[in-house]
C-alpha cells in the first residue's frame, strides 16, 4: 500500500545529503556563492554549479528571492484570511478569482473547513477592512481573519 509517508520517504531517499545540504545553505542565504557552497560542502566550484543547476532543473530549487522588511516598505500588517465558500457547489476556482489581487502573497488550500488560506500584507486596518471586502465580492466567500502582532522568525530552512 502506498501512502503519503511512503511517498514522502522515497522521494527524501532520492535526495543526496550533499545535495541536502547544499538546499539547507541556499534557504538560509540564496545569494550564498558556489566558491562559499563548496567550502561548506568539500566539492569544488565547478561541482557545486553542477549540482545546483540539477537541483534546478528538476525543481527541487523554485526560485531565489530576497526577504523584504514590510514594515520600512509601507506594508506593516500582516494578516491570514481563512475563506469558506458561501455556496459549495460553485467551482474551486478561487486562486484564479483572486490572482489579481496584489495584497495577497501567498495562497494555500487546506484540509478543514475552510477552503484556502491566503497570507496578505496590507499598510492599516481600513487598508485590510477593505481588502476583505474585495476579497469577499470577488470570490464570494466568507472570512475569517486573524491580524499577525509580531513575527519571532518566519521562513526559516527545514532539515530532513
């Protein structure tokens, strides 16, 4: 029988753990260089950029970014936008709906009984008040919010 955690294991297994490690350095600085990431690792530079382009191309490796201080960029509030669908037999198709909506940075469906929790960065309350609204009338959902008051440390790399 296969299950989630069977599949979870076989595809950690196919991971190297230099090719581990290697994903553990980059989530913790992205803009770390192939001479640092052989340093770390013992592989030489041309290796590293070999191992690090695989690990690109079979999108183990989604992208590199930088880690933005919302609060100097206007953008002080975070919050989390639960949606449940007002009708359920309308079609899931709320990413889409709602892909237009700028203040919206992340968005996950989950299991319970709401539909997707969407992670959104506004400037006030009055800013998110009627960000809900729209979020509301475009997707025609209901919400429930909660307001994040501080962070103690957010994306940070996991270990397998």
């Amino acid at each position: 029988m296969v299950t989630a955690h069977s599949v979870s294991l076989r595809y950690a297994a196919s991971v190297e753990e230099t090719d581990r490690h290697i994903l553990t350095l980059l989530a913790t600085d992205g803009r770390m260089s192939y001479t640092d990431l052989g340093k770390a690792t013992g592989l030489s530079t041309s290796a590293v950029h070999q191992r690090v382009k695989r690990l690109e191309t079979r999108g183990l490796i989604k992208g590199y970014g930088a880690t933005i201080d919302h609060d100097q960029t206007g953008l002080p509030l975070t919050a989390f936008i639960s949606i449940t669908p007002i009708d359920p037999s309308q079609d899931d198709d709320y990413p889409q709906r709602l892909s237009g909506i700028t203040q919206i940075e992340s968005c996950w469906s989950v299991a319970g009984d709401e539909s997707y929790i969407l992670k959104v960065r506004v400037a006030t309350p009055a800013h998110l008040e009627d960000l809900l609204a729209k979020i509301r009338g475009v997707a025609n959902v209901s919400t429930r919010t909660t307001i994040v008051l501080s962070t103690p440390y957010e994306n940070r790399p996991v270990s397998g």
